[in-house]
C-alpha cells in the first residue's frame, strides 16, 4: 500500500505587523493599539481567539502548533504572526 502525500499546502504569507494587525481587527472587531501587548488586553476573549485562530488556517491555509499558542507565543498580534510566518508543518 502506497502512503498518501500530504496535499496540504502553505499560501505565501508574507504580511506586515500593520496589514496583520488589520486581519485580526476584521475578523474579531477590535481595534489594535500596540502589537506587543496580549490580544485579550486589546478586547478580544476566548471565543474572539477561537475566532481567530480558524480564520487564520482557513484564510492562510496554515495549521498553527497549539503547543506554540498554550504556551503564550501566540499571545499578541507581534507574537501570533511569528507563528504564522513559521507554522509547525502538517504530517
């Protein structure tokens, strides 16, 4: 039996702080202030990150590491965007 290739792909990303920035104000409807400081001090809750985090594999044809997001990197919008331009690979 012959192993199936991994058909998922990767969409070129390449974003700035500011055009990510304003991903993440349409698709949650907050306004970001500071990138550096965590996305649930700029309005955005639990659910608002769930949100987030589908719209961002859907729309970048990414899949983010959990791991990354339980440990805090992905925490502000400087910090989630590290973890899109060098999503964990899919297997």
């Amino acid at each position: 039996m012959t192993a199936k290739a991994n058909t998922h792909r990767r969409k070129e990303t390449t974003m700035t702080q500011a055009e990510f920035n304003q991903f993440i104000e349409s698709t949650c409807s907050a306004t970001i202030v500071d990138p550096d400081r965590p996305l649930v001090d700029q309005g955005i809750d639990s659910l608002g990150m769930l949100t987030l985090m589908v719209a961002i594999e859907d729309s970048l044809g990414i899949e983010l590491d959990p791991e990354s997001l339980a440990d805090g990197r992905g925490s502000t919008p400087s910090g989630l965007l590290s973890l899109v331009e060098q999503p964990k690979a899919t297997v």
